[in-house]
C-alpha cells in the first residue's frame, strides 16, 4: 500500500474561511436588539395603518348612508 499521511491541520483557506464565519456571526449577534427594534416598530406601524383604514371605511360607509339620504329627501 501506499503510505498516504492524513492532513491533521486545517488549510489556510478553511482558517480564514471559519474566522470570516465567526466574525459574520459576532455581527449579526450585535445588530440582533437593532433588528428586534426595527421589527417592533414595523408590526406597530402596520397596525396603525389597519386601524387608519378601517376608520376610514366606516367613515365612508356613513358618508354614503348620509349622501343617500339627502339625495332621496
């Protein structure tokens, strides 16, 4: 057989590969309370904007009801 010998040491690629990994990580676990904060403040907005909007149906549910009237009288 030959005498094949097992590469124990990582190379210099899966090194900087794992460190660019790890840094990318130690980011993302930073900006992690910005990105909940941004995310709060979406949900919050998106609910404003329902409530706007069925405000603004039922407004003009009664405008229709009121402009009715005053055409049939």
């Amino acid at each position: 057989m030959w005498p094949f010998t097992r590469q124990t040491k990582a190379s210099p690629e899966a090194e900087t590969a794992m460190r660019a990994a790890e840094k990318s990580l130690q980011q993302a676990q930073a900006h992690q309370p910005e990105a909940e904060a941004k995310l709060t403040e979406s949900r919050r907005v998106k609910e404003q904007i329902r409530a706007h909007n069925r405000a603004n149906s039922y407004s003009d549910w009664i405008e229709s009801i009121v402009l009715s009237r005053l055409s049939d009288g």
